[in-house]
C-alpha cells in the first residue's frame, strides 16, 4: 500500500501575530496528528473584516493542491447561533464560519457545503477556532471522514459581491504592494476598452507590467479574474491617491469597435 | 516498538519578524533534528519586555501537549551573568533566561526548574537563543535526556506580579483586539459584584461575549482565570480609551447580597 | 540505505504577511513534495529592496545546514528579460532573480552561480515566485538534479556595495532593535582605533555589550564581519538619533601606538 502524502491544514484569520491565539490552533490540530504541515496564509485581515478575509481565502484555495484543509476564522459572531461549515471546493475543504467567508471561493470554484456539528466535550465561547475548527481540521488531516463531523446544509451564507454589471465598477481590495483589485470582471472588459478613473486614463488592458515603463500606471486582469490596478514597480494606491470604493469605468472605444478591430 | 510522535518546539521572542533571528533558532535546532514540528507563538512581544512575553508564554504552555518544548527568549541580559533555565510545567518544556519569563506559567502550573548548563563549544554572547537555547531543544527534541544537559537549582527568578489583592485592581495587558486583561484573580470576583472602570460601570461579570449587544462592554473571566474586559466586537482599548495601568475595582453589591441573591 | 535527511526549503520575500503570496510559494513546493521543512527567513523586507533582502538573505544563508534550499524574492525587474539564478554557496542552494540579491552571501562565502533555466508549461509574468522559484526549489528537494534545471553561467550580477576602503564608512543597515550595520569591514578597526560618529565617540570596539553599562553605547564587530553600533538593552537607532547614511570614522590612536600597545 503506497504511503499517504503529509496532509496540508492552513490557517487565515483576523487574529495578527502579537498573540498566542495561532499557536493554539496549531497546537489544536498537533493534538490530533503530527503527520500535517501547518501553514499560514495571513493572520493580518483586518479585525473581523469578512470580505477581506473571503478573498484571500479564494486565493488560498486557488493555490494549493487537492486534499488541502483550510481553517479560516473572522468571526464576530462567535458565540451567537451562526453555524459552522465545512465546504468542499476546488477538491480542498475549508472549515469556517458559516458567514460569508467562503463567499469569494465559492463564487469561483463552486463546491458542496455542510454544516460542521462535530463539538468536543467543552469549549469556549469565544474561540471556536481552537475549540472546534482547528480539532476537526485535525482530524479530517487524520483520516476521518467528513461524513462523522457534519450534515448537509441547504447552502452556505453568502456576501453580497456588488460585482459590477455595467460599465461602472469600484475598487474593493488593495494587496500589501499597493494593486488595487476592483469588482469588474474579465468579461465585462473588451479588449479595446479603456479604462479610467475618475483623473486617470489608464488605456487599454496589459497583459503584464512589462508593457508599460516603470512608475507608469496599467489595467490587468488579476489571478482572480478581476479587473485590477497597479503601477510598474510601484504602489498604485498611493501614487494614483486611489481608495476602497473608488469609481473606476470601463469606457468602450466606438470609433476603434467600427474600425473592425 | 510504535514509532515515537514527532516532536514540537516552539519559538517565542520579542525578535520581530522583520530580521533573520527567529529563522536562525530555528536553523539551529535542525541541524540537531529534523523529526520535528516548528510552531512560532509570536515574535512580536516588545524589545525587552519580560512581563509581556511571561504571559504569552503562559498561554502557550496552556495550549500545547505534553512533550512540547518550548523556547522563549526576551533576553535583555543577555551577555551578563543570568542563568538559563530548562523549566518542566505542564508536562512540557521551556528553555529560557532565568529572568522571570517563566513567572506567569509557574504561577498557573507549578513546575520544577533547572539550570541549563550545556554550552557549545563557541558561541556569541549576544545571541543565546540561536547558540544555546534553540541546540538545546533540538538536542531534547532528538531524545537527549534533560539530566545531561542541566543541573539542579534552587527555584527560577519569579516577577512580582502585583496580583490584587482585595477590591483594586489594574489592566496589565492589551491583546491584538483591545481586550484587557487585568490582575484581579477570577477569585476576588463574587457573581454579584460589579466590576467598574474610572467611567463605566460594566455591571455583574458575563459569560461570554453574546451575554450583551453588539458594541457594549463587558467583564468577564479569561483564559488565565484572571478578570478581562473586552467590548463585544469591538476594541474595549479603544473604545473605552483604556491604558496599561487603570484602575479597576470590584464592587460587591451590598444590598443584592443581604437579599440572598 | 541510510534515509535522507528531510530537506529545508526557506523563503525570504517583501511580500508582506497580510495577502496570501508566501503561502501560495509554499504550495507551490507543497505540490513537489511533502518531505520537506518549509521555514519563512523573512517576508517584511521593504518593498523592492534589494540591498536589504541580500543582507538578510547573507544571515540566513550563514545560519542553515548544508543542502538547504532558499527561496529569495525581491523582484521589481519581474516580467522583463531579468535572469533566474541557482547559486551553490555556503555549501547550500539560492534560487532568486539575478538582480544583486544574491551579493552579500557572494561576497561572504563565494560560490558557483548558474542560470535557472526551467521553466512550466505556463506561468504568470508578474509572480515568478510561485510558479518558476518555488516548483524549482520543491523539485530541487525531491532530489531532481541541479543540471537538469539549470545551464551555465559566467556570473551573477552584484550590487556595488560601496564598502568603506578608508577610515570613513557610513550606516548602511538597522535591525528591529535599533543596532546599526556599517560598511565598515572588521579588518579596517584596529584593536585600538576609536570608533566616533559625528556626535559620538564611542571608545575602541566591544568584544560584547556586557562590557558597557546598560544604556551605553558601543561599537562591535557583528555576525557579519561588519562594524557595529549598538546600545547595551536599547536602540542605537533612536538613542543616537541615527539615520541610514550617517558617517561612522575609524579614528586611529596614533599616541597609543607609538607607546607599542
């Protein structure tokens, strides 16, 4: 019998770095299996920001391969009635809290949601994560089915995405280089678009930074398949003055469409 | 024989994260092992403070299985004389300066303290915890018996920790999410009591964050048995405008006690 | 046969902590093979810094055991023609761009550079990390031969890095506690030189800060072979007020000499 890989469980949440609460989690899960690597996507969305904490999730289940588990804890409603899940999407699972977390994965990968009714014998209120989460992220890493720890749930909460669906979008997301994300798709953009902001025509879409000299601003289409806004070698944030929920449109070129090209 | 469970030591340092340290403790103990999980507990205790990086401690020690060694280095004397210590609690290990780092896990656990007298054969005088501390764990973590590496002592170096003692008290520590934690023991708390800051009476001591609404403020006992204020999602250091060192006090209420409640 | 020792692949990044860049590196090897240690040096290098990333990248390569593999990315030249490097030093692998990131540990410890040639059937141009340094790290670490991946090279591009030649250096560098870095060689510091900054005469070189009281500064020679400019248990960079830049002399005792100490 050829031996299993090492399981993978992954940890995002809103927690930052200054405290313990981490290593608790993983001590949590090592309380389960040694067998697993542990590691962390980002411990730096900001407190309890579901939506940020959504989109780097996707981008976590986006990169990892199959038979990966993710534990992903924003959640202000710990400690209230909100249900836990554990969802199946792009042949990972994720373990969270049933809030709207999963939204951006979902949105992208599809899956199947269940509700997670696995509990210990005691735990806390106010830390699910170690309490709940992170045990039966140990376990499904352990080999036990998913079957024992949940039931079937009708569907998991989503977020409203506010995607754009006309001509006019906003940006909704800024990465740590200063890439401003918007809620355009691919598909809304043609290729001869340009695309601007409210005192910046930014041009047609780049395939890559490359295209433009440095500290020259572009558009492209991110890893998520949205319409995004960077500066060669630079942060677009600051040196656009760009902030969440700018206006950004994207302006079909007329005379080039009748053109023929 | 069953194969022996991979091992966990732990890293916890007032380091940062923005240097190569943390990595080069953790570089020195796999060159001991590499059957062994590296977990950090944070890094991000302030340069030189022993009582802070005490209490993350206490927590990690709480949190692990038995077996974890833990290595814990806020080291402000580093390069003096202070010993270093091998700390069995909480059937775990610390490795650390005797400097009182150990004070808030050997006032929950208990425990029996050695001196760690094993020493390469050259090391620096500034870096300990590379040199000294982190071969240490490894050699442990490879199944070198503590008695080799350590000798007896007397009893480790202990902070005051000004703990209160009657109905006064103060906030000694703010987590990443502005919950305070003060030193009053969840003893010195009768359920009748109210529980005041200079301007806010917080009311009777809760259970868990859903006992209030969202926004208000609440007292309730924390993971370290020692009465907390938090605010439910919210930052009760920020919305309160608490600082390290008010005052809080707990006041049983007289008149609810005489009527047997 | 004896089994091999389970490999290290490190990653040092200015990607930050707060998106999930490192995390999908991580995969990225994860997909390669799960027999591996996965150990972050460090992600909070500054944006594009490539002297700062070389620095710490020389210190984790100085701390690591033979055969370890790491992952350095400071890339603002990331989708130009910019080549990928495999460098043999230190008895261990670098794979980073060839932008001078590699200089420091070059400079230290010497080594053989080649071309990192391969390549995956596709891959992004903004985001090399993921798709060409790590999969190459991870197949390095199941074993795959170096040859395979890689084609000769005359030499890696290195920074200037303006080392002091006379009695005059300047701060090129601070860590998180505050000490400074200079460029000033320990071969260049006579055991009876003094060590003067333009407000400051530090006195003849430390062998370590016990040798100060606490609060006083002093000048020693670092892990780096470097002059050094530290406060015994406080922050040279803000005690002293100093800035990177600031001149740093080597100031010659003549008197002392000729008296044959």
């Amino acid at each position: 019998m050829p031996r299993r890989r090492t399981p993978i469980v992954t940890f995002l949440t809103d927690f930052g770095t200054q405290d313990a609460y981490v290593a608790a989690m993983k001590a949590a899960v090592l309380r389960q299996t040694r067998d697993v690597h542990l590691i962390d996507i980002t411990h730096e969305i900001s407190a309890q920001d579901v939506l940020g904490g959504s989109i780097a999730l996707e981008r976590a289940v986006a990169s990892f391969p199959p038979g990966t588990i993710h534990v992903a804890v924003v959640d202000p409603g710990v400690g209230t009635n909100r249900r836990l899940l554990a969802v199946s999407t792009n042949s990972q699972q994720v373990l969270c809290p049933d809030n709207g977390l999963i939204t951006w994965a979902w949105r992208r990968f599809g899956g199947t949601a269940r509700e997670l009714t696995w509990r210990p014998d005691s735990y806390s209120r106010t830390f699910h994560g170690r309490d709940i989460l992170a045990p039966a992220a140990g376990m499904l890493a352990a080999g036990k089915s998913l079957a024992t720890l949940t039931r079937t749930l009708s569907g998991p909460l989503l977020l409203d995405l506010f995607m754009a669906r006309g001509e006019e979008g906003a940006i909704i997301h800024f990465d740590r280089f200063g890439n401003a994300t918007t809620n355009i798709p691919a598909g809304h953009v043609p290729p001869n678009a340009s695309i601007c902001l409210r005192k910046h025509n930014l041009g047609r879409l780049q395939r890559t930074y490359g295209e433009v000299s440095v500290g020259e601003p572009l558009a492209l289409i991110g890893s998520s398949d949205l319409l995004e806004i960077a500066v060669r070698n630079g942060s677009a944030r600051r040196e656009l003055k760009l902030s969440l929920g700018d206006k950004v449109w994207v302006r079909r070129d007329k005379r080039v469409k009748t053109d023929g090209v």
